[in-house]
C-alpha cells in the first residue's frame, strides 16, 4: 500500500472545495449577482475541478491515460450506460420516501440558458470531473488498494464533495437527504470507474457523463416549460 499516493488522491478530491471559495469571490467582484445564476455556479464548480486537474499534472508532468478514439463496442457500451443514471434516480427517490428524508432541491433553468447549459455539460463538466477522478484520483488508488477497493474510496470521495449540491452549505449541514444524494451520486462515480477500466480510455465516462447531464438539462428545460416551476434536477451532481 502506497499511503502516499492515497493521501494525494484525497487531497486533490476535495481540493476543489476550497479552490472554489476563492474563484467564486473573484468572480464576484468582477460580475456581481450574476455570479450566483445556476449555470455560472457550475462553470465555477467545474473550473475549480479542472483548474485542480490540470494543476497536478502540470506538477507532476502529466499521467499516463489513454484519450483516443473509442471502438466500436466501446462507443456502444459508453452510450448504453447514459440511461442508468436516470434509473438510480427514481429509486434514490423511492429511499427519500421511504425513509422520510427532504426531497433534492429545486434548481431553475430558463428557457434563455439552455443553450450555455447545454455546453457546459457537454463541454466542462464531463470531461472535467472525469479528468480528475477517474483520469487522475482512480490510478492513484487503484495501484495502491486494488481495482475494487480503489474505486470504491474514489466513488466515496467523489460522491461526498458533491455535498453542495445537494443544498449543503457545509459539512455541518448535511441531513439524510443530502447523504442519499452523496451516496447516489457516488454510485454513478464507481460505475463510471468500472466503465474506465474495462475500456482503458479516459474517453469512455467523458461521453457517459456529458450526456447524462446535457439530458439532465434538457429534462430540467422541459419541465419548466411545462409546470411553470424550477425544474428538479442534478446536474453537475455526477
């Protein structure tokens, strides 16, 4: 067991929580309240992941991953999987009824962001997320537990600094429903690391994930439209 390597893959997961605090202030000063908008909060959320990412591989000198084109089956396999976020949804949901926890919280998408919104998830929150959990975080503690135990401590750590978004604004803050949100949310990060190893290429739980959340935003857009509410949705959350 390689504790060093353990305690840089913890480190660098919940780095990001507090590289945000200050991009977010300066965000602030530049922008104003415009900063606090649902599609610029995850731009700042996804930047402070990738700035973290791409930091340690400027430090380190870069990791070998494998980025090429997906085969056949790959492609296949990668786009089968967009569904089974979906599903582990509507049973999280069944777990809040059943155990009486708060329901996720309502998040508003207009019609006018759906265009940016769509673009973020395409473009950052995928690939950032994956870069440095499943690219960077997985490896680390992979070599060090084993395939199983590494990605399971990955998809425990990526599922908890998602804490925020389940209307947490601390660690002291946490109820029932914010820990079912985390643990689902990590469940969809161990999936996304097996799908990492069984195709070798990083490229793989990019497309998974950016499509999951670009139809996270299309459903949020729809439902909208359609209630006249805030859509409930959790983008940004896998």
């Amino acid at each position: 067991m390689q504790l060093n390597d353990i305690v840089t893959a913890v480190v660098l997961s919940v780095l990001p929580l507090v590289v945000i605090v200050p991009i977010g202030a300066l965000a602030y000063s530049a922008v104003g309240e415009r900063v606090r908008g649902l599609v610029p909060g995850i731009v700042l959320m996804e930047g402070s992941f990738l700035l973290v990412a791409v930091g340690y591989l400027w430090f380190v000198g870069g990791v070998n991953v494998r980025l090429g084109l997906l085969s056949g089956p790959e492609l296949v396999l990668a786009l089968a999987l967009v569904p089974a976020p979906f599903a582990l949804s509507v049973a999280t949901e069944r777990v809040r009824s059943l155990l009486d926890a708060e329901g996720e919280k309502t998040l508003n998408l207009s019609r006018e962001s759906v265009p940016a919104a769509l673009i973020v998830a395409l473009v950052l929150v995928g690939p950032a997320e994956e870069l440095l959990y499943r690219g960077i975080v997985q490896p680390l503690l992979v070599d060090s537990l084993g395939a199983v135990a590494g990605i399971g401590v990955m998809a425990t750590l990526f599922g908890a600094v998602h804490y925020p978004s389940y209307g947490a604004d601390s660690p002291l803050d946490v109820d029932r429903g914010v820990v079912i949100g985390c643990l689902s949310t990590g469940l969809v990060g161990a999936g996304l690391g097996a799908l990492f190893v069984v195709t070798g290429s990083l490229l793989a739980p990019i497309v998974t994930h950016s499509l999951y959340d670009a139809a996270l935003f299309a459903k949020a857009a729809v439902e909208n439209d359609e209630t006249g509410e805030g859509p409930r949705s959790d983008v940004g959350r896998q």
